[in-house]
C-alpha cells in the first residue's frame, strides 16, 4: 500500500497531513531548484519524479484529503503541502 493510504487510515476526520518536497511548476521547469531535482530524480531513480501542486492535490483528494493548500517556505526552494482527512 502506499504511503498516502497509510497516513489517511491512521489520521481522525479532521487530521492534517504535510509533505515537504520541492514542487515544480506545470512547466516542470521552474523554478531552477525544483526543476533541478525532478531532473535528478527522473535522471537517477527508475521512476522518479517530482509532482507540481496539481499532481499532489489529486493525490490528496483521491486519498480522502480536502482543504489541499501550497506554503512556500521564504527560506528556502521547498514547499508545505497541506491537507485535511475528510
């Protein structure tokens, strides 16, 4: 089972889940840095990849999440994606 699944059966209604991660635009090429490790990881893993926030809101939702929202981090090239187990 994936790990998505895992968290959602393990969280009340209500819970919240968060995934660090570098999230490029649809573009897939920007921003650098993101673009960057999607590059690393396509070019490094056999199935690598990095998700844009619109792959990771399906994930969300069709795992039983809502309220899926984006938070870049000012410090740095990473991103918070929330949601909430519905």
């Amino acid at each position: 089972m994936p790990l998505l699944p895992k968290v959602r059966a393990a969280l009340r209604d209500g819970g919240r889940v968060a995934t660090l991660d570098f999230v490029p635009n649809e573009d897939r090429v920007s921003p650098p840095i993101a673009a960057g490790f999607s590059l690393t990881m396509l070019a490094t893993t056999p199935a690598g990849d990095a998700y844009t926030l619109r792959e990771y809101e399906s994930m969300y939702r069709s795992t039983g999440f809502t309220d899926v929202s984006a938070h870049p981090l000012p410090t740095g090239p990473n991103t918070v994606v929330m949601g909430r187990a519905a």
